[in-house]
C-alpha cells in the first residue's frame, strides 16, 4: 500500500485541525462554564518565551495552508494573525480547512517532485517535497498542535490523550 503526498499532508493537516477545533471548543465552554475571561485561555502561554494559544492556532493554521501551497503550487489564503476571541480562532481553523480540502490531489500529489526552498533570512534550505512534508511540515504542524493542546490543560481545561488523538477511526 502506498500513501499520496496528498493523503500525508491533506488528509493530516484536515484531521489535525478538525482536533484543534475540539480543543477550541472544550476551552471555550471551559471558560463559561467556570466563569474566567475567555481571554485568559486565548493569551496563555507555557513559558514567557513562548507563543500565546492564539499564536499557536495561527501557525498550525500557517504551517497546514503554506505546506498545502508549496506541495501543490495553489495559493493559500492570506490571513492577518489577529484573532482574540475563540470565534475568531474557530473561523481561522474553519477557513484552513476549506483550502485544504479544495487543493486538487494531482497538483498535491505533484509537490513529490518539487523543490521547495524556504526563506529563514539568510538561511535558504532547499527540500524536495517529502522532505520537506515529512522534515519540517509535519513536525512543525504536530508541535504546535501540542503546544495548544498543552496550554489548555495546563490552565485547567479537561483535555486529554484522547482529545488530542482525536476520533479512532
């Protein structure tokens, strides 16, 4: 059995957004539920240099829309970084995905033979597609996912293993 490029990095990025939007939401009800500033869960962060959880969602967002453009050459859309509300962040996620699952799979699955070269000032590190898929895209997509999962259990939300894997299929 062989995997697309689109299967590992679509079909990753959807899932692991679609768990993101579930830990949005018990965080969400979280803060209704006991009465704290929605806000405070939004601005949390692990360490003080480290990104807030609104950062968080905003590079898993990032990292799943422009891994999505570099594989497969289609424009991701642009997004200002600017959300403060769980809405706002559920919106973002909703967005991200809507791209993901209208990237056509040939085009993605074409990033295989790509050469993607990214930008980090003077560092200029070239790819070809699975290693940059399975290299930087997914560790850096799965980290912060973990990241965000992490804030909301360390500021008291009931999230756990099982809502960070998501459904078992």
């Amino acid at each position: 059995m062989s995997i697309s490029m689109h299967q590992a990095s679509a079909g990753a990025f959807v899932r692991g957004l679609k768990v993101l939007s579930h830990l949005l939401e018990k965080g969400a009800a979280h803060a209704a539920e006991t009465g704290i500033d929605p806000s405070e869960l939004i601005e949390a962060r692990l360490a003080p240099d480290m990104l807030a959880l609104a950062a968080q969602v905003q590079r898993v967002s990032d990292t799943a829309k422009l891994s999505g453009e570099r594989l497969s050459g289609v424009a991701a859309p642009k997004m200002e970084d600017n959300e403060t509300t769980f809405p706002q962040l559920q919106a973002r996620i909703a967005k991200t995905i809507a791209y993901l699952e209208g990237l056509p799979k040939a085009e993605v699955d074409a990033g295989e033979d790509r050469t993607i070269v990214m930008n980090f000032g003077t560092a200029k590190p070239e790819f070809s597609g699975p290693d940059y898929l399975f290299g930087f895209a997914l560790p850096n997509f799965y980290f912060h996912l973990v990241t965000a999962h992490d804030i909301l259990r360390h500021k008291g939300v009931a999230v756990g293993k099982r809502d960070y894997l998501g459904p078992i299929a």
